[in-house]
C-alpha cells in the first residue's frame, strides 16, 4: 500500500499521562473502496525503533466488482511487514516469489539493495465481496543491512508464539514479548506484538525497548488514568513500565525496538539513510533498471513527479 498518497498525520489533543509522548492521530484516506490510515511517518515523529511506516488497512467489504490491486512498485533500504486480520493478499515480487498471505500470517520482505512487488487480490476470491483489514508497516534497515541482497520470508500463523493471561493474550510477531520470542527474523532489535484485552483486562509493557509505542485498533485503553480511542499512535516515553488496561475490552499492537541511531530519509518506497542513495533509486525506476515481477509483467507504478 506503500504509494498511496496521503498527508502526515497530525499530533493529538493535550493530554495528563506522563507516560504518552506523543499522540498522532492518523489521516484517513479512501482507496478504491476502503480506508487507510497512515500513523508514521509524521513531521513530529519519522521512527519508534526501526519502524518508520505504519498503514492500517481497512476494516472493509469489496464489493463483488471490486478488488485490491497495488501494481508492481520498488523498495530499497526497507523491509515491509505486511499481516492481516482479515482477508487475504497475493504477494508477488522480483524474486520470483509467489505466495497468497492470510490473516495471522506474516509476511517479510526485505528490499536491501531493491525488490520490486505486487500486492494484489487473488483471481480465485474476484467476482464476490470480499473482506480486508490488517496492517503494513516498513521496517528501517541498520547501516551495515541498506544495501543487502533481497529476500522474502513468510512465517504461518501456527509458528508465531501465543500469550494468554491476566485478562490479556495476543501473538507475538517480531521480536521478544512475556517471555517469548518470535522466530520472524529481524534486523535490528525490534518488538511487534497483536494484543487483546478482555473487559477490566491489563498488560505491562516493559521498559527493556528503547523505543515503544501502540496503535489501538478497537475499543478505548487506559494509561495512568487516561482514555484513548481507537485510531490513536501512542509513542510512550522511554524507561519506564506502562500499564495498558480497559474497561470495555480493546485490540492493539506494540511496536517498537532500538533506535537506529543514524538519520533515515523516505520519498515515496525508497528508505535510506542516503539522500543520493535515493535519488539513484528514482533513475534506476524511472529508467527501468529495476527487475520485474513474474507473473505480474504487464503494469506498474510510474515514479511520482511530484
């Protein structure tokens, strides 16, 4: 979803918790029949650890004469992390990678160097409505990862580790959470985590990331006495341990990691800590320098003139 236009998102109201800092409250943009909302980056905010790209999909129905179909386009310096709560996604790319994502899965793929590719529905689901929601976010790469070899990982549902206590359970997608590690790969230290919790639930969320924040998909939380609706990115401050808590029940993710300690920039797919590594990556698309997709030749993505 990575080339959809959209503005920043905006800081939130004033608020009391010590704990928050900085609330953004993602702008909301209709994609051919489903919502978007973009959270990071914002002028306020470009990365929480390693992430520097947060899209929340949907929740939506495609009517029967509508499909998802995000044309081939390039990456570099970037790894994506696409996972669904509902609906499912063919991914395609310059690998030769073939493979359809469903909801719980997780979906990794690196750019490194450059990949180009497609994010479509699939043939067999066209032709009646179909549901979408879930999530894509861009993982910066460390210095010494920028310029790797590509390569794309999928992990299964069924593999990712599952918690469950206290009035809160969840899975475990990236990194290490209640005592727990994800065998998803990572570059960088970094915690990704999908969190319920059930009415009068809590999670603490420790202090050991540098760097964390939530977004909360549904319901409303608490934090030292303060109520977030659903839609809002909490950044929280670092060092110390938040406790999550709600009363009617919610659904959140963590995110998070260590900083990566060296400026990133991004324009339009392109992430580098580089600005002439980016402007070689625009003439090297433009040019058509990158691969192709197989399977997914005939369209693509021009470079954005703006």
């Amino acid at each position: 979803m990575s080339f959809f236009p959209a503005r920043d998102p905006e800081p939130g109201d004033a608020f009391s918790c010590d704990a928050i800092e900085l609330m953004v409250i993602p702008n909301a943009r209709d994609i051919g029949g489903f919502e978007v909302r973009r959270a990071l980056p914002t002028a306020r905010r470009r990365l929480v650890g390693p992430f520097i790209f947060f899209d929340r999909m949907g929740p939506a129905i495609l009517r029967a004469d509508q499909a998802l179909d995000v044309r081939p386009h390039p990456h570099i310096g970037l790894a994506t992390v696409t996972y669904l709560f509902d609906g499912k996604i063919r991914h395609r790319d310059s690998l030769g990678t073939e493979m359809v994502i469903e909801p719980g899965d997780v979906n990794l793929m690196t750019a490194g160097r450059g990949i180009v590719h497609s994010e479509r529905s699939p043939e067999e689901l066209r032709g009646h409505p179909m549901s979408i929601s879930g999530l894509q976010t861009w993982l910066a790469l460390p210095d010494s990862k920028e310029e790797m070899a590509p390569v794309f990982e999928h992990t299964v549902r069924g593999d990712l580790p599952v918690f469950d206590g206290d009035g809160a359970s969840g899975r475990l997608v990236m990194g290490a959470f209640q005592g727990l590690a994800s065998p998803v790969k990572g570059y960088s230290d970094t915690l990704y985590a999908d969190v319920r919790l059930d009415a009068g639930g809590s999670v603490q969320i420790p202090a050991n990331a540098e760097e964390r924040a939530i977004y909360v998909l549904s319901g409303h939380v608490v934090i030292a006495g303060d109520r977030f609706p659903s839609d809002r990115l909490l950044v929280f401050r670092p060092g110390d341990e938040i406790v999550v808590s709600s009363e009617e029940g919610a659904h959140f993710m963590l995110f998070g990691g260590a900083s990566l300690g060296s400026k990133r920039y991004i324009w339009w797919n392109f992430v580098s800590s580089s600005k002439e590594r980016i402007e070689q990556a625009k003439e090297e698309w433009r040019t058509g320098r990158f691969d192709i997709v197989p399977g997914d030749e005939e369209e693509f993505v021009p470079l954005p003139q703006a």
